[in-house]
C-alpha cells in the first residue's frame, strides 16, 4: 500500500521489473507518491480530463494522475522495460489507462484523446523542450492542449518565464507566453529523484490563452525573435539588418529604438515589429 492507491511502493516495482535507471534515457525517477499527486495536483482538475503523460517510467506521477480522478490517462513511453509495470497500474485502473511504447518525438497519441486535455510529463530536459516547442507552435490556435505541466531542469523553467531585461529571457520565454499563461509552480532538489540528478528541477504550469496576447503572425514573429536573439549582444539594427533593408524604421515605427538589444523588447515590442515586417 502507497498512501494514494493500493498498489505497491515504487521502490518494489523498480526492484520486481528491474527498473536499473537508464542515463542514456535520462531516467530520474519519482518515487514519493505524496510528491508524484502533489505535482498532479498542480495541472489542475483531472476530473473529466483527460491526461497525456510523456515518459511514466515506472509509473509514480501516472498513479498520481489516476489518484486525482483523470478521466483517462495516455502515457507514451519509449522503454519498453517499463510497460510492465505500467499494466499493472492499468488493471488496478480499469479502463482510464492507455499505454503506448514508442518515442514521444514520433508517436501521435492525439487519436486516443478527447478533449479537454491536459498534459503532464516529468521527461528528460532535451526532449521536454523540443515537445515544449512543437506544443507551442501548432499550425491552429487554440492548441489540443488547454494546460501543460511539465518538469524541467530550473534553468530551462526560468527561461520559460524570464520577463525582458533578464539574462534568461529569449526566444522560449516569448514563444511561451505570447499565447499562454506560464508560471513555476514547484521547485524540487536533486534529492527528489532517484537517482538524484546534478541540477534543481521546477515544475512549469501554462494554460492556452484563447488568443495570442497580440497580433502577430507566427511564421514571422519566430523568425524575428530567432534572429534577435542568435545575436543578443548586438543591437537590433545590426542583429536583424538581414530582415528588411529598411530595418531601422521599421525599429522606430514599432516602438523599439533600433540600438536596444534584443533582451531589452517586450513581447509586444516583438509583435509590433512582426507586424511591421509582415
Ligand atoms: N515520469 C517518471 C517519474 O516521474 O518518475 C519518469 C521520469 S524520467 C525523468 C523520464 C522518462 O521518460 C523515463 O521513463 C524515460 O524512459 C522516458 N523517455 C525518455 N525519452 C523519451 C521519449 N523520447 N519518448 C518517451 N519517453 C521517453
């Protein structure tokens, strides 16, 4: 018994399926389900949601999801050492588990969904911010998704909320928040996991706003905001002169003096100036 559910502690089911921590899978794992329904707790009410959940691993935060009433969980996992242990959470769950074994960057778990949804994911940092981006980036807006709740190394998390004139504020900062809500809603040290990893985490919670909080054309405002901030120690007359010929003016005419630099613009600064170059 856990606490939350009838079923074992995580440390047997680590033991019983032999669940040695992969580095190369960047496996951390959760093993306190006080803490895995806490963070479940933090994306908000499950009941009559249902859960996308990116890398269960042994299970800990998908048995905290299925604890906090989600309608239905969908977990994709890409080791398949772990499925197992996954269907034995899904027969204590009758009929709100689905389980994919496979690579989130290339399964497309959405036929099995129906809204709202709500995804949540404690995954390695590099595939956590390549997901994060594509969620970002859809070709429609409002997004599949109405929340994201997701783990991140601290400093990715703070560069998902950086406001302008911070160090960590960049291109993740703007594309976050231009059409959502982002917020750190949990710090966790290194000794959380198992095994415990080099560096904090933080979990970041974003809601889709209904609309972008400016115009701006997507295509357009992503390619302004990689090119100021691939060169974020030039001004921006220098750093985007190969946006427009005209680009001092069309600076000036969206509110940005042409010798800022790229960390000093508001994210409606850089609408302003997608809109000037659309
Ligand atoms: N959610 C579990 C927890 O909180 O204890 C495990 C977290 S561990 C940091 C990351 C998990 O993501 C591992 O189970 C790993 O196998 C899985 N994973 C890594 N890359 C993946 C990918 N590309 N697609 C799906 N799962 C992946």
């Amino acid at each position: 018994m856990s606490g939350i559910d009838t079923l074992p502690p995580l440390r047997e089911v680590i033991a019983a399926h032999g669940l040695s921590a992969r580095k190369s899978l960047g496996q951390n794992f959760l093993l306190d389900l006080n803490l895995t329904a806490k963070i479940a707790r933090q994306a908000g009410d499950l009941t009559g949601a249902d859960v996308l959940e990116i890398g269960p691993g042994p299970g800990g935060l998908t048995r905290g999801l299925l604890a906090s009433g989600a309608r239905k969980v969908l977990v994709v996992e890409k080791d398949m050492r772990c499925i197992p242990a996954l269907e034995e959470i899904g027969a204590a769950y009758p009929g709100r588990l689905q389980i994919i074994e496979g690579d989130a960057l290339e399964v497309d778990p959405l036929a099995h969904l129906s809204a709202p949804i709500r995804v949540v994911a404690n995954l390695p940092y590099n595939v956590g911010t390549e997901l994060l981006v594509r969620w970002l980036t859809p070709t429609t807006w409002p997004p599949f998704w109405q929340s994201l709740t997701l783990m991140f190394q601290r400093e990715v998390a703070d560069r998902i909320v950086a406001q302008p004139g911070s160090k960590t504020y960049g291109r993740l900062a703007v594309l976050a928040q231009w059409r959502a809500e982002a917020q750190i809603v949990m710090s966790l040290p290194p000794g959380a996991f198992t095994p415990p990893p080099k560096v904090s985490s933080a979990v970041v919670h974003l809601t889709a706003l209904p609309e972008p909080r400016f115009p701006a054309d997507p295509q357009i405002l992503s390619r302004v905001v990689a090119a100021a901030f691939n060169q974020r120690r030039k001004m921006l007359r220098a750093a985007l002169k190969g946006q427009a010929s005209d680009i001092e003016d069309r600076l000036r005419a969206a509110g940005i003096a042409p010798t800022d630099r790229a960390e000093q613009v508001s994210l409606e600064g850089f609408c302003a100036l997608a809109r000037e170059l659309a």
